[in-house]
C-alpha cells in the first residue's frame, strides 16, 4: 500500500498511519511515495527521521511549476508508477496539489483510494487547497475524517464509506511531545515569554499589501511580547521579493524539523499563523492560537475555543487579550486522542483487498 506524500504537513499525518500499520502486524506493506512538491531538505528530507520515517522508497521527482503544470505532470508520474508496480491501495493525506494529482492517477488505475484528513472544508470555494480537497473528496473510495463533524459532512454529500478515526496529527503530537518537552529552546527564548508566528500561504505573503499588513500588526505585538518567527522559505523569498523588513522584537528562525517545532510551540504563550496544522496543534496544547485567515477548514478549533479567526488589524488587539488571560481553556476535541492510526488499521483490516 502506497502512502503518498507530496508536501511537508503530510509527513506527521502519514507517520500516525506508518507506525500504527507496524504495531498492527497487517498483511499490508507500507511503501512511503514522495511526489516531490516539497523537495528541499528543509521542507521534507530533514523531518524523516525526526518522526521515524524511512527514505521514501518512490521518489517522483516532480516540483515546481504552476498549479496545473505540477498536478499534470505529476499525476502523470504516478501512473506510469502504478502501472509498472500496481500497489494494494493508495492513501493520500491533506490537500495539495501533489495530493490530488495522486489521487486522480490511483483512480483512473481502478485502485482503492484513501483520503486521510477528508471532510475539510472552509467558506472560501476559490482557495486552491479548498478545490483540491473537494475533488479528492469526490473521486475516494474511503473517506477518514479527522472529526465526527467533518464525516457527517461527508455523509451529507453523498459519501458513504466514511469513518471518522480521528485527527493522525494528533497521534505524532503526543506520541512526541514528552521528548519534545525536555528540548532546549532557542537562545533568548523563555519557556512561555515568548509567541510564534508561521506564515506561508499565497493569500497573506504573494500580495505585498497584505503582507505589509501583517508585518505591522506583528510589529505592534513584538511590543507586548517577543515573537519568534521559523520563516518558511516562501514567507522569506517574498519578503525580499517585496522589498519588506522585519520589525524589531522578532527573532527569525530557520525551518525546524517536528520535534524542535513541536518544542518551540509547547514552549510558547501564544501562536499566530496560517497553517491549518498548527491550529489543530495548538488545540491540544491549549495554546492560543491567532489564526490569520478570514475562514478555516478546521471549525473544530474554534468550537473548542483554542483559536480563533483574526485580521492583521487585529492581531495587536489579540495578543493583549491573551496576555491579559482573557482567554478560556481549550476545551478536548473528541477522537484527537492519538489513537487515529489504531482506527485506520482497523478500518484496512476489514478490506478485502488488505491481504494483497
């Protein structure tokens, strides 16, 4: 069974799956797929073996380009894979462009295909990661929701293999987080006197205004709190690209591998972000978190209270609420409990194609 993994959010969610299949003794062999989205070592190689992961035993090699260019290409590449070594079943976990490349190539081959993370969604129809999910969604024969609401989602849509196992995320979090823990934070870093910031997406750093935006909302945060910044090299290539420049109080890190990330944010008094993985860490840390979007795919953490959304207009007024402790606990979300890769064994086991 092939686990495919085309960016850097997927590795923690396929490690849940890899781990759980090991313990389980399953006639299946994992094979870990790498479609090559993310291929410099700082946003793939170098978490491997941070989270227990081999070297991809398929590499694709297929990067770069725009969004077309990369899912065709791409997509292509994993056909001819297929065709000449025809797996069981194929999973794919989150919502790029690799990811759904991958997962129309496994269909058009007639194989079983698993969605890991399915059911997300969020109010912006126009959001490339919104469109991909949607059609990976459509065209799956298995459906593992993170949440109990994501997989009526899907039940509502006309699915109807759907099992909510869970968030796989969750299982990497915990299984790692006492480690974690007893890691050394950066230099001039005080456990909780500091707060994150991660920034990648299109929306918040290609567009130099909103990009501006956001650098003056961290800058009047910085004030009340010192930021510490692991800047993703998109954030930093359109930070030189736009001719911007980072405001005092923010100490800029290198991309971290899991475990030290994971060290970073349990460390932390507060995160602000874009991701939709850290929210969902957050949630589980009981770290407030400041989304910077307009929408999110992950309701589940604002319901849970964790996160919440926030304009970069905003963000200054945020943090003075959090530091003033006018925030409530994080309340637990149900199935984020770390056994997510327990249920997807269980659920392979029941197929009549496990044994392939």
């Amino acid at each position: 069974m092939h686990l495919v993994a085309a960016a850097r959010p997927n590795l923690p969610k396929l490690a849940a799956l890899w781990h759980a299949l090991a313990e389980a003794r399953l006639p299946l062999r994992p094979v870990l797929l790498h479609t090559g989205q993310h291929h410099d070592p700082v946003l793939f190689g170098d978490h491997l073996h941070g989270l227990g992961l081999p070297e991809p035993a398929i590499s694709l090699g297929i990067a770069g380009g725009g969004h077309a260019a990369l899912t065709g290409r791409t997509m292509m590449a994993a056909e001819e894979c297929w065709q000449a070594r025809r797996p069981a079943a194929v999973v794919v976990a989150g919502d790029v462009d690799g990811a759904l490349a991958a997962a129309l190539a496994a269909r058009k081959l007639a194989l079983p295909l698993l969605h890991l993370e399915a059911g997300l969604r969020c109010a912006d129809a126009d959001m490339p990661e919104e469109i991909n999910r949607r059609a990976i969604d459509a065209i799956a024969t298995h459906h593992w929701a993170p949440d109990e609401a994501s997989a009526a989602r899907l039940a509502a849509e006309g699915h109807r293999e759907v099992r909510a196992i869970g968030n796989a995320m969750i299982d990497t979090l915990l299984r790692q987080l006492p480690a974690a823990r007893a890691r050394p934070l950066p230099p001039d870093l005080a456990p909780h006197g500091y707060g994150v910031v991660t920034l990648h997406r299109a929306a918040n750093v290609d567009d130099r205004h909103a990009f501006a935006a956001l650098l003056d909302g961290l800058a009047d945060s910085a004030r009340q709190l010192p930021l510490a910044w692991p800047m993703h090299p998109r954030a930093g290539a359109r930070l030189a690209a736009h001719g911007l420049s980072l405001p005092p109080g923010i100490t800029v890190l290198p991309p971290l591998a899991y475990p030290d990330f994971l060290a970073l944010l349990a460390g932390a008094r507060l995160v602000a972000t874009d991701s939709g993985g850290v929210q969902e860490e957050s949630a589980v840390l009981d770290l407030p978190c400041l989304t910077l979007r307009p929408s999110t795919e992950r309701p589940v953490t604002l319901e849970a209270g964790s996160s919440r959304l926030v304009p970069a207009t905003d963000l200054a007024g945020a943090v003075a609420t959090v530091l003033a402790g006018d925030w409530p606990r994080a309340r637990p979300i149900p199935l984020w409990d770390g056994k997510a890769g327990a249920r997807m064994a269980v659920h392979l086991a029941e197929q009549d194609w496990c044994a392939a």
